[in-house]
C-alpha cells in the first residue's frame, strides 16, 4: 500500500465561511427561494432567540452572485391570528416583478389536545412583496375546513409553481391513518384554490411527507418529499428522516412505481430541500444541512449562540441514467482560488478548501480528512462509506462527530469527485454529483491532516469565504 500523503490544515473555528449560518440562534428550513428582479432571495426558518430552536420567524438573505450576501434580518414573525404559533414552511412564486409567498400559519388552539389528529389549525397564507423586506397583509388562502377528509392536523410547506395556464400548489399531508402524502391544489388566480387530487405511493411509505416540490427537467418530472418514519435499511434510509424525490409519470402526477425513491443525499446532515428556477431556466436545490430530531449529541456551535447552517447552491441536471445529478452553481467558481502544493512531509493551506480527484477509474481509495473523517471506496463490494472513526487514537486531537457514525451507499463506481471543505462542514460530490454526502464536523485539534491512499491525482485548491453584510 502506497504512503499516505499528509497536508496541514490551519486551525479554525466553527463559524462557516461559504455557508449560509444564522447570524444568531437556529436555522432549519430555506423557504421562499426565488429571483425577482435580478436578486436572489433566500429565506429560512428562524428561531433568533434561542439556538435550541423555539418561535419560528422567517430570516432572509439576499444576494446577486451567491459571493457577497446582505442579511436584512426576520422577514416574518409570528404576529398574526393566522400564524401565533409560528411562521412554518413556505415557497416563493414571482411574476409580473412581484413576489407571492405562500406558507404555514402554525396555530395550537387552547386545550387538552394532542395537536396531530386534533387541535392545530394549519392556515396556508399569502402575503406579497416586491423587494424581500416588506410585506402586504397576510391572508389565508386555505384553512382546515378547505382540505380533504381523512387527514390528521399536519399539513403543510406549500409550494406553487405554474403549469400551462392553471397555478398550481403541492401540500405535505399526514392522513389520519398515519401515511404520508401530498395534496394537489389547482388555481386560475393564486387567490383561490380548489382541491385537484392526491399525489401517493402504492404503498406507504412513511407517516408524513414534508417540503414536497415538483421539479421538471427537459420534459421529465419529479416530485420530491422529506418522508417521516421510513424504515432504516443497511444501504438506505440511514438518517431518522430522509429526503429525495420520485419519478412522476409523463404527463401525469401518479408515481413510476417501477422506479425507486431516490435520496438527494447520502450523508449526516441534510433534510427539507427546496428547488426554483431562476430567471436562466436553471434549477436550483438548497438543503437544511441538519435534520429534525436527529442524535446527534451537544453541537459545539450551541455554545456561541447559533445551531445548523443551509448547503451551497446546487443546480440540478438531468443525468445519462434518468436521473438527477447535482452540482454547485458555477458561480462558486469565483471562490477558488490557487492550487495548494504538497508533498509527503506535509504542506499548509488557508481554512477552507477544495478538493479534486478524477481519473479514479473505479479504483478503491481511502481519504481521511481530520483524522476521524473517513471517505471510502471498496470497488469489489461496490461500497462507499463517509464514516467517522471512533477509535480513541484516532481521536485524540481530531475532529469529532458529536454522535454522528457512519452512513454507507451501493454505487455502480467512482470516477470521480470533488469535495468542498468548510470549517464546519463538508460537502461531497461524486460521479459529478450523481451521488452526495454532508455533513457537519467539528474542528478540534491545533492542525489538521488530509491523507489519501489510492488517490495519486488529488488535487487541492484555496476556496474563499463569501462577502456578508448586515
């Protein structure tokens, strides 16, 4: 076995350099994503006063070239008889230079109720801005009484997108019965909607489906979900809720039951992605890199005050397979910098990092990032595996997982991949970006080592942080 390469890293702390954070308290979901006029908005679910979570706001970011950002601050509260228990989930439509939100007003009425099968109102509203930082008044366009029969309380994350010359909106459901599905609404106006059918697996397939979305890439559609209560399985299914997306049978919303739910990512961290096509036609996918009610254990950014981070921009492209393969937005391009030299003794780089391997030609490799951050590849089993290693040795002065462990995916083979490595987090695309890994990971020793065994063409790269402003 060749000799393992080694290259310093210099010690950082845990706040992200090219990935969105809360400026303060928590972060989950990206809502309302859109351009309008040549700016980008990214909203988010927002809890700023407390990094454990707690009331939802909506924050807002917006930007023009996914570099240089401006935080505007909480776009939307919980003050409304519509929304008193929190401003939930919700996507963006713009037209006419004007944008129409729609999302989930949150309300737990007074009582002894469990607030699954009784005692939540779940109000889907519209309020309109021009710019991302004023809104009109809210109004519910959809109140309980509006959905079908046989549905528990949890219905929600309303997305609308336009079909022909009908509007048309997918709602997350949970029916009473403890499945998961999606409703599909249909509208002449935005204002008014009718119920049209519902979107189903033949067999169920979890308890709820959240943060569903219809994408359409050259003719071929797909409705993506984050189910609930899927069963773990040893390849699949590995996190407590997953997320990724069905294929849609031409020309109609019933699900090809012949083709597997794929997962948009393999690894620890990513739940509840939501896409828009910008004003160039492309489709854009931006995750939570976090997950509900996940084990992991004492998140160390708790301690300065904010939880969980949002992914980079990934454009979504229909791959040779029929498939959806995903790729940073090319504007990250602007952030890479000079080729970092190295050398078996060992060379430094800046905190943040690129990195590039082809010419794999399905070979087995092992990369270890940290000294605990495992990326490996048996080609015989047709394996590949993000694991974090929890031998005491390897620990001692390495990053730790905080009760992250392994997650394992059958892959056909590996050509290739890039990595983006930031202080806190990491993103891995492999077969260009046919199959993904994040994860968060924390930083913990004085310097920090990438070796690689196996890799004889990786190649590493300055990658520069984004310009944000308050």
């Amino acid at each position: 076995m060749e000799a393992l390469r080694h290259i310093e890293i210099a010690k950082t702390n845990h706040a992200l350099s090219f990935h969105l954070m809360p400026p303060v308290g928590w972060l989950n979901d990206p809502n309302g994503l859109c351009e309008c006029n040549g700016i980008f908005h990214i909203f988010f679910q927002y809890s700023p006063k407390n990094a454990n979570g707690g009331d939802k706001y909506w924050g807002h970011y917006e930007t023009k070239n996914f570099v240089d950002y401006k935080y505007t601050g909480p776009f939307m509260s919980p003050d409304n008889i519509l929304d008193t228990n929190g401003v939930y989930s919700g996507s963006a439509f713009v037209e006419d230079k004007e944008i129409y939100i729609y999302y989930t007003g949150n309300v737990k009425e007074q009582g002894d109720y469990d607030y699954t099968y009784a005692g939540r109102l779940s109000n889907t509203i519209l309020v309109r801005t021009k710019d991302g930082s004023w809104t009109d008044e809210k109004a519910a366009v959809l109140k309980n009484a509006d959905y079908p029969s046989g549905l528990s309380c949890h219905i929600r994350d309303p997305k609308v997108f336009k079909e022909d010359d009908e509007y048309k909106m997918v709602l997350g459901a949970r029916t009473a019965n403890d499945v998961g599905c999606v409703l599909l609404y249909k509208s002449k106006d935005k204002i008014n909607w009718k119920f049209e059918r519902f979107i189903e697996s033949k067999e169920p397939f979890g308890f709820m489906w959240e943060c569903p979305d219809v994408i359409d890439l050259k003719g071929k559609r797909f409705l993506s979900i984050s189910p609930q209560g899927v069963m773990e399985e040893e390849f699949r299914y590995q996190n407590v809720y997953q997320s990724g997306y069905y294929k849609l049978l031409d020309k109609s919303y019933d699900i090809d039951e012949e083709i597997v739910f794929s997962e948009w990512d393999m690894g620890f961290d990513f739940y509840a992605p939501q896409s828009f096509r910008d004003e160039s036609g492309r489709y854009i996918l931006i995750g939570w890199m976090g997950i509900p009610d996940a084990d992991y254990t004492n998140e160390p950014t708790v301690n300065d005050g904010w939880q969980h981070a949002l992914t980079m921009a990934r454009e979504l492209v229909l791959n040779s397979k029929g498939r959806i393969s995903q790729r940073p937005i090319k504007e990250y391009e602007a952030l890479v910098g000079q080729e970092i030299a190295f050398a078996n003794d060992g060379g430094s780089f800046k905190k943040t990092a690129k990195m590039v391997a082809d010419s794999i030609n399905d070979q087995s490799f092992k990369l270890v990032i940290d000294k605990s951050l495992v990326l490996n590849y048996d080609s015989e089993l047709k394996i590949v595996s993000l694991e974090f290693d929890q031998d005491k040795e390897m620990l001692e002065g390495a990053i730790n997982g905080y009760g992250r462990r392994v997650r394992r995916a059958k892959i056909s083979e590996i050509n290739d991949f890039n990595i983006y490595l930031d202080n806190s987090a990491v993103e891995i695309y492999i077969n260009d970006g046919e199959m993904v890994f994040s994860s968060r990971y924390y930083l913990d020793s004085s310097e920090h080592v990438v070796e690689a065994v196996g890799l004889d063409n990786l190649r590493l790269y300055e990658f520069a942080g984004f310009n944000i402003s308050i």
